[in-house]
C-alpha cells in the first residue's frame, strides 16, 4: 500500500495559522480531520521520569483537556502514573506530559484518553536503568528527506529488542519546497511532504512535520522506544547558525522570526523537554550528552566558494586560515553550554561513569578532499558539484579543512572541547549526524588520543554516491588515504547506527539497508568499530 499525502488530508484552520491532521496508521490509509492525529511518542528519559507525546484536536477545534495515563501491563489494569494537559490551536494542538514516579531501567504502556472517552494508540517506553549495567543499546539516526525513499531504517529499528534508546541527531525533515532538493526524475512513490512551498513560516513548519509524522515507519519508531532529539541545520534552513542560514534568502524572511518559528515548531511537535542541552546517566555505565550545536550559539562563516571568488584565491584562502579561521571567539555551543560540558564531563568521570557520550550535529573528525576527488565525479556532474569538490580539493592543499560548516571550520572551539575531554580523562564517544555517509574516526588533540567519533550515514539523504561514477571503495580508500584521523568510511549506503555499550567495550555497527527506493526491512552490517574502554582509540 502507498503512503498518500495531500493537502486536504492535512490542513486545518487554527487561530495562529494552519494546524495538520495526516494518516493514523499505514493500514489505515485513511485521513481524519479531528481526535489524535500523529499515534504517540516518547522522549527525555530519566530513572523515574518520561516525557510523553500526542496531539489531540476536537471536533471544535478548540481548547481542550486530555490525560496520560501509563501502566506496567498492556491491559492498563493498574494506572501507576499520569497528568492532564490543556492544549489548542496556539500550540497546534499537541500535547507534552512528562509523568514521575516511574521505577528504573522499567518497561511501560502509555496511552492518551479525550474527554469523549476515546484512546490514542499504546505506546511502548523504557526509564533509564539505576546501579550496575552490565549492557546498553542505543541506535543512532540523521538526515531523513522524505523524497528520496522510505524510512526503512526506522522501520528496521523498531523490530530490535536490543535496542533501548533512540537517539535523532538531526535532519529530521528538511524545509525545501517541492523538488527544491529530491529526486532528479521525482520523489519516489510520490513521496512530497506539504506544502508545497519552502517551510518559512510557522504554519509550514507545522505541516511539513504533520506530513513526516504522517509516515507509519517512524510512527511506529516513536510509538515503540523513547527517544533523545537534538535539531541540526534542516529543521529550520541549510546551513543556519545564530545569525544567518545559507537557505535563508533575501526576501523570503528575517531570519529571527524564522528560527524562532523552526523552534516552536519543533518544540510543538518532538518529544523534547524546554532545556537546549542535558545530561542523561545510564546507571553506572555511561553518561550521554545531548547538545545544541545549530541555531542558539554557532557562529557565522564564510562560504569556500566565497572565499575563492577573490581576486586571489590561493592568498584569500591563506589569510583565511592563518587569521579569521583561528579565532578563539568562533563558538559552536557558545561559553555557558561549552563550561557546562566541561564540567559534566568531569562530573561524569569522577562518578565512575565508564563511558562519555556526547551527540553532536556535526562531524567532528578533521576531513579533506583528496586531490583524485575531482576524477570520481559523473561525467553529467552538475557546475556547482564541481565548483564544490574544486573548491574542497584547493582548501585542502593549504591545509583547510574541506567543510567548513562542521567542525573542521571551528578549530579553536575543537580544540577546546577534546582538551576538556582529555582533562576530565574521558572515556569520549562522540556521536554526530549530519554528512549523509558513514565515518569512524580516531580524534586526536596535541599528539594524544582524545576520543572515538562514529558518525552517523543517513536514512534516505543521498550521500556521495549521487555524484561519482567510480567504485565506493576507491572513494573510501582515497578519503582514508587523505585523513590521518579516518579509519574507516563508507560514501554510498543509507540507513543507521546502532551503538552498543558494557562496562568494558563500546561496539558500534553501520546497518545498511538494502534499499530505500521501495518499503523493505532488509538489512545488514556493512561494519563494525570497537574501542575497549581506557584506550580512546579504535580497536
């Protein structure tokens, strides 16, 4: 059966724009303008505390009251905990209950009742464990682009009983308008989100989320196991940071009024608690650490082609990396978040904690363009994906790192973050979304190991494979070749990360899907990287 989404089946006049209505379930292929709307989700663990998520809308579309309830038993024989919550329009009428007195390390049912009685569907979650752990699972996902195929690894990742914790690093939808960034020849099985047009405004930020939460297989991802979000550049536009977004053009918006739209929006319809960051300790196993690394803090830079535009392009770029490139006031997480980090990291280490995970939106590990990159591309490769890897192979000669909208364009605050880690004598995993390809990199800071980065391939974004015409294999060794820190990567498979942790051993597996261009859950590990415990390096 096709997932159909249309803009009758999803738009709704509220008092501050348009509210959404979509699909309740894959074999339910049918649109309901009132009662819940999107299933049900979770999020923001603690021992004893869940975040818990719905959206309601009577039938006048008004102010209404819903409760949560949570049980132990599917038969929600025994309600243990629960709250009540006004919602309406002003808040597109989702519904966020965060509900206590819950046991640790405990598997829960929960469900949403309307005030006719009615139930949302149950869903499934999981409080952090307490004391001794002796295992932990937590899969790993970004760069979700509706057009480009179906959400298999999430559906994937639902079935696994290994896995206790979601983590989203971003990317979860994307906000450009119909063929904007999709398919050459269409989105597959006519997968376009609404609306139509670029989401500037609340009102389309609130749809395309209605669209993407319209779709059963990351429904029944959220429905099943709770999960950690963090945003990275697509939720509001390309590339944004505290001041300007690439994809913010002249005419279309400010760019305050339309973070701030991205933000509510998201704030509306994800699982996430009010706070940017936190912190979330796994019993005595592992601390994991959710950033904000995009829209509050991140500082503005240049684009290379910008920069190669000069007069003198070789002399731009030195002066460039020699100069505003070093500055130590170039942030990605701003001071406060950054000495938080620090300290949590410390505070972490001397609580036994065996492991320090922190997600990051960005990659992490130093990356450039091998001088052969240029030979890789398709021969009807687009002007500007040519300008692109041009433009990557010149900065990476002078030793500049080849994008600098990750971390290889802040290498002060880098540098900063890695000597806070090695200070605090971390065990640090970094996990990071964002490139659409999956990496294993070994990060180093004055000569010494620092940490682990797995990074993360995307569920359906393409990677490089839209643009090369060579074998993926030559692509990955000519980048392992051209990066000391790289260890391994693979530029031409979707799908997820799935981490593993002991007290002892962190082992962290790419599953790759067979396919995204038709619905299917076949699968399988295309590698695995491990790194014992005291070591801060790959195995």
């Amino acid at each position: 059966m096709t997932l159909r989404i249309d803009r009758r089946s999803l738009l709704l006049t509220g008092t501050l724009g348009l509210g959404a209505l979509a699909i309740p379930g894959f074999a339910l292929a049918q649109t309901l303008a009132t009662g819940f709307t999107h299933s049900v989700a979770s999020g923001e663990p603690g021992p004893d505390t869940m975040l818990l998520w719905s959206r309601y809308v009577p039938a006048s579309g008004g102010p209404v009251k819903v409760r949560a309830e949570i049980s132990k038993t599917a038969d929600f024989a025994r309600i243990v905990s629960g709250g009540e919550q006004i919602t309406g329009p002003w808040r597109d009428h989702t519904l966020k209950i965060t509900v206590e007195g819950l046991e640790p390390g405990t598997r829960y049912f929960y469900r949403f009742v309307a005030p006719d009685g009615s139930f949302s569907p149950v869903g499934e979650t999981r409080t952090l464990p307490t004391g001794n752990v002796g295992k932990y699972g937590i899969a790993v996902f970004s760069c979700s682009n509706m057009p480009f195929g179906f959400f298999n690894a999430y559906g994937h990742a639902a079935t696994r009983a290994d896995i206790d914790l979601w983590v989203h690093l971003g990317d979860y939808l994307y906000e450009y308008a119909k063929g904007g960034y999709a398919p050459a020849d269409g989105a597959v099985d006519n997968r376009w989100p609404e609306p139509a047009t670029e989401m500037i405004h609340l009102a389309d930020y609130r749809l395309r989320y209605a669209s993407y939460r319209s779709d059963p297989d990351l429904q029944e991802l959220h429905r099943v196991k709770p999960m950690l979000v963090q945003m990275d550049d697509h939720e509001s536009a390309n590339n944004s940071r505290e001041m300007s977004a690439q994809n913010n053009q002249p005419g279309e918006a400010d760019w305050n009024d339309r973070k701030a739209a991205a933000m509510q929006a998201f704030k509306e319809w994800m699982p996430v608690s009010e706070t940017p960051w936190g912190s979330y300790d796994i019993g005595g196993l592992a601390t994991l650490f959710r950033t904000e690394s995009r829209l509050l803090y991140r500082s503005d830079e240049p684009e290379l082609g910008a920069i190669l535009r000069s007069a003198d392009a070789q002399k731009a770029l030195i002066e460039f990396r020699d100069g505003a490139l070093q500055d130590p006031a170039r942030t990605m997480l701003g001071t406060e978040q950054e000495a938080w980090l620090g300290h949590a990291l410390k505070k972490s280490v001397r609580a036994g904690q065996k492991w320090q995970v922190v997600g990051f939106g960005t990659i992490m590990g130093k990356q450039r363009m091998p001088e052969q990159a240029g030979d890789w591309l398709r021969p009807d490769a687009s002007a500007g994906t040519r300008a692109y890897v041009q433009s990557g192979v010149m900065a990476s000669k002078l030793g500049l790192p080849s994008d600098l909208d990750n971390w290889g364009g802040f290498p002060a605050a880098r540098a900063r973050f890695l000597k806070s880690a090695q200070a605090a004598g971390a065990n640090l995993l970094v996990l990071c979304g964002d490139s659409h390809n999956a990496w294993a990199f070994d990060l180093g800071q004055d000569g010494k190991p620092a940490g682990v980065e797995f990074a993360g391939h995307s569920v359906t974004s393409p990677g490089y494979e839209k643009s090369v015409a060579v074998d993926p294999r030559i692509v990955a060794a000519g980048l392992v070749a051209a990066n000391p820190e790289l260890k391994w990567c693979d530029t031409s498979r979707r799908g997820y990360m799935a981490l593993t942790l002991t007290p002892e051993k962190a082992s962290n597996d790419w599953v790759m899907m067979d396919t995204i261009t038709e619905r299917s859950l076949k699968a399988s590990v295309g590698h695995t990287a491990t790194v014992a415990r005291g070591r801060n390096v790959m195995a």
